[in-house]
C-alpha cells in the first residue's frame, strides 16, 4: 500500500465518494485527460459509460508507470452536461468502484462547455503518487 494519508478535518461531514484531501510521499505521476474513446479510437456509448472507460484509460496510463488505482490522489473531472452527472449518479458509482474499488482520492468536478473532442461527455485527469 503506498504512503497516502487521507486528510479530514476535526468536525468536518464524512464526505462521500471522495476525499477532501490525500498526502503521500514517493513519485508522482501526473495523468492528462482521459475521454471515453478506447484503444481503437471509439467512444463508448452514453455518459455513463464514458466515463468507465476514461477511468479505464487512467489506470491503463498509471499502469505504465507501475501504478495501481490506490495510489490514485487526485482526480479531476470535467463533464459538459452537470444535470446528465447527477441523475446517472447510483449507475456512475457502480462503475467507479468497478474500477478503483472503493479507493476515494481527493476530486473536484467541475461543468464545461465543451470538450476538445467534440463526442466526449467527460473528461477525467489525476495525479497519483507512487511509493
């Protein structure tokens, strides 16, 4: 297990599906946005299932690096539709934790008005650290 301290505040609400903060030590390994699209350049269909795969696309990247989803500290998320996020929230935690288990880094989500391509409902960056 790498040497990641989640940080929570005396008195603060426990948050849920994420974290307010992660301190570590080791290499850090930063991962640019990841969409949808899969290795054949096809982008999955829907919003849910975009973001599977572009959580996928993040492991496959931090795996290159000897990384696994607990060394995960940081994601970032851009979506271009906040209320298409919202109502898909109980199927996009399946798919989460599908992915990085039960492993909760520091997030932020913010809404865009776009994306760079223009299919892509999500996009998803971290930064890990590798002790």
């Amino acid at each position: 297990m790498p040497e990641l301290t989640i940080l929570h505040p005396p008195g603060w609400p426990v948050p849920r599906g994420y974290s307010n903060g992660i301190a570590g030590t080791g290499r850090v390994v930063m991962i640019g946005g990841q969409i949808g699209r899969d290795q054949n350049g096809r982008f999955a269909n829907g919003f849910v299932a975009q973001a599977a795969q572009a959580l996928r696309n993040l492991l496959a990247v931090l795996q290159q690096a000897g990384g696994k989803p607990e060394h995960v500290a940081r994601l970032t998320w851009y979506v271009v539709d906040i209320e298409e996020y919202r109502s898909a929230l109980p199927a996009l935690g399946a798919a989460y934790r599908d992915t990085l288990g039960r492993w909760y880094p520091a997030m932020t989500l913010v809404q865009v008005s776009a994306l760079v391509e223009p299919e892509a409902q999500v996009e998803i960056e971290a930064t890990a650290i590798i002790g």
